[in-house]
C-alpha cells in the first residue's frame, strides 16, 4: 500500500514548537510506514517567563522563529511538501501567541497549529503504542513532561483513555520555586509538594498502571544520565526501562548539583541543565504516586505523534 496522499506527498514534516524545544521529524511515508529522512532540535526557551508575566519573551520568540524556519527550509530541501503543526503549552498560555503565529506564517509560509493539552496527550498516546509496539488494552499510564505542561494518559482494559494536562513543567516550576544554585531544600521540597498536589487533585489514587511510559526530552535526559550515556543523542534509550530507584536517585543528584556540575554529566543535552531538576522531581513523584517499578522511556513525542496520525488516515 502507497502512503502517498492524494496530492501525491510521501514525504512529510512534523513541527512541535513546545515550552522548552522546537523539534522536527521529516519521513518518507511512502511505503506505507515512517522512515525518518531528519530529526532536528533546538533548545528556545519559547515559555520562559510565560507563567509570571502571560506574555512571550522578545529574546527568545526571536530565536524560535528562526529555529522554525531553519528547519522549516531543511523539510522542504528534503523534499517535504506537507508540514504537519502542533504548538503547545507556552502559546496556549501566552496572550501575544497569536502575533508570534502571524509572524511564523509571514516568514515560513506555515500555518502553526495551537493545539490543546488533550490533543497533546492523544498525540503522546500515539507516539507511544505505535513508537514501542505497546498493547493499548493493558493498564498503562503515559506520561510527557513539557516545559510548561505535563499530559497524563491513563489507559485501562474496557475503558476510554483518560487524557489529562497539567499546568507543572520543568520550565515553568524552576520558574516558580528555584532561586538558588543548586537549589536549597526548601525550593525543592516546594517542588515536589507543588507536583504531588497536582497529582493528587486528579483523584486517580486507586490506579496503578502494569506499565509507566515516559515520553519526550526530559524523560530521555533523566535517562542517559542515569545510565551513564556519553551522548546527547537519546535514540539509543528509546524502549530502555528505568527501576523507580533509579529515577529517584538521578533526581537527587540533580538537585545536590549546581547547574555548571550538571552541565558536565554524560548524557546531559545543552540547554536542559537549569530546568531538569524540576523535570525530574516529577517523574519522580509520578512513579511514587502510582506505585510504578520502573519508567519505560520513549524518544518519540508530539512530533511522532502526528506523523503516526498522517499515516492512519491515509489507510
């Protein structure tokens, strides 16, 4: 069967402009699955500030605009004719986001979707029953921590997934509590109360997943450097699983850190060093809240999530 829609596009982009990262998955659908031609990320900071002041920062909208439109011109050299959008927690929230989507169309020509923290959760859902070969019908919870969001999938045998998103992400809770380096008890203590706060308004206290799946950059990071990775390139933990302990321990380090000692740790990404320690406390608290051994961690988020969409509804 051809994957080739009914303009005749096989190759197809994926843009997910997110609180933290912009990232981009350009694939050849052609032959029916996803073959990636590029995978492309860059660090933005497009939420930071967001949360005190409802607004997107001057600095950094202009450094993810041009992120957009550098890979933006990659997809289309490659072939790409169809750019598939998803934009998420810090436009959602910013007051200017529909100026900075008017700008992104002036310069790129692409329409940039906002899309809602459901859509966000369903786009991870897919990513990851499709990205890890996963038995959607077995109990399971999914778990994206963004910059500014976290989306939450619960899944049960006989039951319509519950999609939820919550306003704590790794930006967005450094912002709040941290003002120290590295951050004092107290700060993380407010963390970490912040999140089991939030976790438990949610009144699933009773559900406990066979399985945690933790998607996206944050869970990777926690990742290599919990296995002692020498690369900032994650693919090589897409499907490997961390013990509770594991999580509970790297996050731990995070904090006793400063962010210059965080910096130098294998496996940690340039530009995640200053947030990871609110990322990983809520990891952390989502293992401890839903009594999980262990995380199972995918490299393949929103971006992959609408690939896999494109795919499905051409056949």
């Amino acid at each position: 069967m051809s994957a080739a829609g009914s303009d005749g596009t096989a190759i197809v982009a994926a843009l997910d402009v997110g609180s933290n990262t912009v990232l981009m998955l350009v694939a050849d659908l052609s032959a029916g699955r996803v073959r990636p031609l590029a995978e492309l990320l860059k660090i933005t900071r497009l939420g930071r500030g967001v949360d005190r002041t409802g607004m997107l920062d001057a600095g950094t909208a202009s450094l993810t605009l041009a992120a957009i439109a550098e890979f933006v011109d990659k997809a289309r050299a490659l072939g790409a004719q169809k750019i598939l959008t998803a934009a998420t927690a810090a436009l959602r929230d910013a007051r200017n986001g529909p100026e900075f989507i008017e700008q992104v169309r002036l310069r790129t020509g692409v329409a940039l979707e906002i899309i809602s923290g459901r859509t966000e959760a369903q786009l991870n859902f897919l990513a990851a029953v499709h990205g890890l070969g996963i038995d959607p019908a077995q109990a399971m919870l999914i778990v994206d921590i963004g910059g500014g969001s976290t989306e939450l999938i619960r899944c049960e045998s006989g039951a319509a997934a519950a999609l939820v998103s919550l306003q704590i992400g790794s930006v967005r809770l450094t912002e709040r509590f941290i003002r120290h380096d590295p951050p004092d008890p107290a700060e993380r203590g407010q963390i970490y109360a912040a999140v089991r706060g939030q976790l438990a308004a949610l009144g699933w206290d009773n559900f406990r997943p066979a399985r945690v799946v933790g998607v996206a950059g944050t869970v990777t990071t926690v990742a290599a450097v919990a296995l002692g990775l020498r690369t900032a390139q994650h693919s090589s933990v897409h499907g490997r699983q961390l013990t509770g302990d594991q999580v509970a321990e790297t996050a731990r380090r995070f904090f006793r850190l400063t962010v210059a000692q965080r910096r130098q740790l294998p496996g940690m990404v340039e530009g995640r060093a200053d947030v990871i320690c609110a990322g990983a406390a809520i990891l952390d608290c989502v293992t401890e809240f839903f009594g999980a051994q262990g995380v199972i961690v995918s490299d393949q988020g929103v971006r992959w999530g609408l690939i896999y969409r494109e795919l499905a509804g051409r056949g």
